[in-house]
C-alpha cells in the first residue's frame, strides 16, 4: 500500500497493485482496476515513485531507475 493525500487533506492508503493509470488533468487521478478514480494532491510522478518504491521494497522489481511514460520512453 502507497501513502497518498486526497484533495481535502485526508490520507489515503492505496493498493499500489491495483492502480491501472494516473493523469493529471491538471488535479492527479487514479484510476484502479475496479473502475474506482481517487483524486489526490500528489503529481503523477510522485505517485510513479511510490509505486516503484513499493514493488522494490516487495521484490518485484529490482534496479529500475525512471518511470517508463507512454510511448515507451524512460525519466531518468
């Protein structure tokens, strides 16, 4: 689970697993497998590197540096 703050201020744990895609449109919205959107104040970037943070700390990836954006190009 990732630490994420909603918009009113409020803290959000969020299954990081199940998040399909982020945007910022121009607020940050994330929308899980479910269907569910949460809306948080963190960028899109922030939220990528608490996601990548979290499958390194549990093993599913190891060594990655950047966020892979579409098109396949790489941050970093």
């Amino acid at each position: 689970m990732i630490s994420l703050t909603r918009l009113n201020g409020r803290e959000v744990l969020v299954n990081a697993l199940l998040i399909e895609l982020v945007e910022s449109t121009p607020d940050t919205v994330i929308t899980l497998c479910t269907g569910r959107k949460i809306v948080v104040r963190e960028s899109a970037e922030e939220v990528a590197e608490r996601v990548a943070e979290y499958c390194r700390s549990i093993g599913l990836l190891r060594g990655v540096q950047g966020v892979r954006r579409e098109g396949g190009s790489r941050d970093g």
